[in-house]
C-alpha cells in the first residue's frame, strides 16, 4: 500500500524540478522560434524572388514561338535534378517532412540532424521556384523542428523535452509558412503530438507566437489571401456543403492513393538515378509552365484569382485537373516541398466549381459561390490529412474570414466522415509507415 506521506513529499521533491524543466524548455521555445521565423521568413522571400525570376524567365523564352519551350524544360529540369541530389546529404530531407517529425514524436526515428536545414533550404527553393507543385510549409515545418533539435540539444534537454521542442518549433515553421500562429499550434497538438500536455503547449504557443512576429517583421503583416467580406450564409446552404465535403472526402482518399502510388512507381525505376526521374518530373512541369505559367509553383497566385470569383466554370475544371495531376506527380520526385499548399488550391477549385452549380440551379443556397472555395480548401485539407480544427483554423487566418465557421465545421466533417469510411488513412500516416519501413522493393 502507498504511504501517502512518502507520495506528498516526492511531489514536492519533484515540483522544483518540474519547474526547471519548463522554465528550460521555455527559453529553448523562445530560441528556437526566433531562428524559426528568421529562417522560414528567409526561406518564404526567397520563393517570392524565385517565382518572379520564373515568370520572367517564361516571357523571354516566349520570344521564340517554335522552340522556346524547350528553356523552361532544361532549365525545370536542372532544378528538380540538383534538388534532388542534395537529398542525397540527408535522405530525410525527401518530401515534406512532416512525416518525420511525426515520426520522431512517436520515438520510431531519430530527431534531424543539423544538416537537414540546409538541404531543405535550399533544395526546397529549387524544386518550388522551378516551378514543382509543392508548399513552402513542408519545409518549414522540417527546418523549425530541426532548428528546435539543435537548441535543446545544445541546452542539454532530456530525450522528452528535445521532442518536445522538435513538435512546438515545427509548428512555428507551419505558423510562418502560412502566417497562421493559432493554426501552427493547432497543427502540433492535432496532427503531430496528437496530445497536450503543460510543457508541449506553452512550448508551441511561444514558439508560434515568436515565429510569426519575426517573420510579419520581415514580410508585412497581410493575410496570405485576401477574399472579399462574406456574409453569414443561410442556414439551409448546410446541405450542399455537407454534400461538398462528402464528394471532398471520396477525391481526399483518391488523392491520398495517387499520390503515394506515384512515390512508389518513382522508386520501382531503378535503372534510373533519382536525379534523372527528378528531372523527368521537373521537365513536364517546366513544359507546362511554358504553355499556362499559373499552373506552376506553390498555387498561391492562382488561388487568389479563384478566391476573387468571376472565374468560368470551363477555367475552374481545368485548374481543378491540372494540379490534381500536378501535385502528386511533382511529389513523386522526392524533392524537399510540403503538400498542404497544393492541397488549398485544389480544395478551392473544386468548392468554386459545386458554388457555381449551386448557385444556378438554386440561387437561395449558394448567393455567394465564393464562400464554397473557402469552405472547400477546409473540408479537402480535412480529407487528404485528417486535421479538422487545423484545417479549419489556418484556412481562416489565411483569409481573414470568420463568417464561414458553421458551413466550414459541417463540410469536414463530412469530408473526415467519408474518408474514414472508405477506409483511406490520413496521408501522413501512410507517409510515415512507408518512410519507417523503407521504399517497396
């Protein structure tokens, strides 16, 4: 039987303790998310002057009708290659990166080394500013939490607390990717940690906060898409976006599936090098950035023009299909780059697509087509990674749009609903167990 006089008095031995262990991981916090947002501030400036450098680059090959596609194919191709071989430096660096950090959250994998930074850095800048449908936010996320190894490292943290540090710092390099503090810290106890717990979450509120402040500092303070005042939809528009999210949630799990059947065709082509099938990728994507520059890159510019409205019906089904083959196939070159940005562009177009048919065949239900984009890159984001409330909240700070809650909340659900059913697993898991058991043979 426990004395509980011995309990008491170990719980008071201990409580000093406990205190110097979150006083630490607090100033490891407040280290870490301060290079965090030096670092991803860097890193997002970069990919802005890159994506300048690409549509430039586009016009002046545009001076040669015949053959001047054949520039922005070398030219895409080189970068994906080079990005892909610095892989080779850390192999962990491939993909997004979040994976890993799950990973090393659950003690399956070892915390990064160090070198990871660079590598993502740069290879990132190099396969997103080729013109690679990949997000800035896989990168960031894998260099914060590479930032927060190192300094709890460096402040001789226990095995917990340099998890701990990892996740909170990873969610500071979403929070930046993104400008979205509360849905970084979100995106740490939903998707990583999936748990709370005192330390975790004062470590990713700071880490968030500090992160973005720098980084607002650096880039402005705008939200990353700007979408016109919305009003409170009717509550009878709760049945097409229930709908909505249901069809979300099948082309969620058949996004899921592509996108990792295409990484595990890549790896089957072993007679060629992975730079070789990086550039192969790389010069498709290089040939359609030639014919249609928009389709390129991270999305951000093309889902602001879908977020502005007034796009046709034909224009919308044809961005909708392009980056649903786009994304995956740029994924599948295993070159550093997340896949939540391409994830929102994708959403939107199909929500502004069923906004549309709503809207002419029952005008009551949808009087603003817009807000089914919206609530579509929510409710895809919910089916493809199984992250409602971090879904929700960063497709929220991104727009600045609050009046689309109830609509957002019933369209994930429905979204989550659905995949789960179909018995698709959230990608990252996939991802994951995939990256821990190694490549197919």
């Amino acid at each position: 039987m426990t004395d509980p006089v011995a309990a008491t008095s170990r719980t008071v031995a201990e409580a000093p303790q406990d205190r110097s262990r979150l006083l630490l991981v607090a100033l490891g916090a407040t280290l870490a998310g301060t290079l965090t947002g030096l670092v991803g501030g860097a890193f997002r400036y970069v990919l802005d002057a890159a994506d300048a450098a690409r549509h430039a680059f586009l016009h002046w090959s545009h001076q040669w009708p015949g053959f001047g596609w054949l520039w922005p194919v070398l030219a895409a191709a080189l970068c994906a290659a080079a990005a892909r071989g610095l892989v080779r430096i850390a192999p962990i660096a491939s993909g997004s990166g979040v994976q890993h950090v799950e990973a090393v959250m659950r003690g399956e994998e070892a915390p990064a080394p160090f070198r990871v930074l660079p590598v993502k850095f740069i290879g990132g800048s190099l396969a997103i500013g080729s013109g690679l449908a990949l997000g800035r936010e896989g990168p960031t996320v894998q260099m914060g939490s590479t930032i927060g190894v190192a300094i709890a490292r460096l402040l001789r943290m226990s095995v917990e607390d340099i998890r701990t540090l990892q996740a909170a710092t990873a969610g500071a390099g979403l929070a930046v990717a993104f400008n979205a503090p509360i849905g970084g810290a979100l995106f740490v106890f939903e998707e990583v940690a999936r748990s709370f717990g005192l330390r975790l979450t004062l470590a990713a509120l700071l880490a968030c906060a500090i992160a973005v402040g720098i980084a607002r500092v650096m880039l402005g303070d705008q939200p990353d898409f700007l979408v016109t005042t919305l009003s409170p939809p009717p509550l009878s528009s709760i049945v097409p976006h229930l709908l909505l999210g249901a069809l979300l949630g099948l082309l969620g799990a058949a996004y899921n599936r592509i996108t990792v059947w295409g990484l595990d065709l890549f790896d089957r082509l072993t007679a060629w090098p992975v730079e070789a099938r990086a550039a192969a990728v790389g010069g498709a994507v290089g040939f359609v950035a030639w014919i249609e520059p928009s389709f390129v890159g991270g999305g951000d510019t093309l889902n602001q023009q879908v977020l502005d409205g007034g796009v046709p019906f034909i224009t919308l089904a044809v961005v909708f299909v392009a980056r649903w083959l786009i994304g995956p196939w740029s994924y599948a070159a295993g070159t550093p780059g997340g896949l939540f940005a391409p994830l929102l562009v994708v959403g939107a177009a199909f929500g502004a697509l069923c906004g549309g048919v709503v809207h002419e065949v029952a005008p009551a239900l949808a009087p603003q087509p817009v807000a089914f984009a919206v609530v579509g890159m929510a409710a895809f984001f919910t089916a493809v990674v199984r992250a409602p409330l971090t879904g929700i909240t960063l497709v929220v700070e991104m727009t600045a749009t609050t009046t689309l809650l109830v609509p957002m909340l019933a369209a994930c659900f429905a979204a989550a609903a659905v995949a789960t059913v179909v018995r698709s697993e959230p990608i990252y898991d996939t991802l994951r167990t995939r990256s821990v058991a190694g490549p197919p043979s």
